[in-house]
C-alpha cells in the first residue's frame, strides 16, 4: 500500500474576544504551513492446517512493515490584517489577500 499528501495553507484565524460595539476580533494570527506525508506499507500473512503426533493443528504467521515520512513546515507572514480590521460581518475582507513569507516559524523534521 501506498500513501501520499502535500498540502499548502494560507492560514489567517481571527482571535481574542469580539468587541460588543463593533463586532470585531481584538487580534489577527497568520502563517503559512507546508505539510505532507508519504507511506509506504506492506503486510504478509500464512494460515494453515497440518496434522502431527497424531492431532490437527492451526498455525498463524505473520509481519507487517511501514514506513512513513513526514514534514510540517510552518512560516510567519507579514503582518496585513491589523487588531480591529476584521469582524463577524466582514469576512469577504479576507478574499485576495497575499501576504509575504517572513520566516521559519516551525520546522518538523528539522
């Protein structure tokens, strides 16, 4: 069997309380994450029945092997969207924004 993803995610996630008045987010967080994995895995198995010393026997044999490698690379942005710029009822304000990749946030593995 065979398994394998890449993906890439321009993340901007509102945060903190919402202000009563103005319906908007106290902060904005944002990255950039790269992320992925890749499988491979084998499993081999033998049944059976044999007769010895004068009985019937069932015998199980098996092994299984996996390999897997993955990555999470995660990266600040720039800083585009401010405190108070985006609220419950302008989300379309997000649409068409591209920040720039700033640096490595998080690296795994490294």
């Amino acid at each position: 069997m065979r398994q394998s993803f890449e993906s890439d995610i321009m993340r901007i996630n509102p945060t903190g309380p919402i202000d009563r008045e103005t319906g908007n987010f106290a902060g904005v967080f944002s990255r950039y994450e790269e992320t992925g994995n890749h499988s491979k895995a084998a499993d081999l198995s033998l049944q059976g029945q044999f007769g010895l010393w004068g009985r019937q026997h069932k015998l199980l044999i098996g092994a299984d092997w996996r390999e897997s490698n993955a990555h999470q690379w995660m990266y600040s942005l720039d800083q585009v969207l401010y405190p108070g710029m985006v609220g419950l009822d302008n989300f379309d304000t997000l649409n068409g924004i591209d920040p720039t990749i700033l640096y490595p946030w998080y690296l795994w593995p490294v």
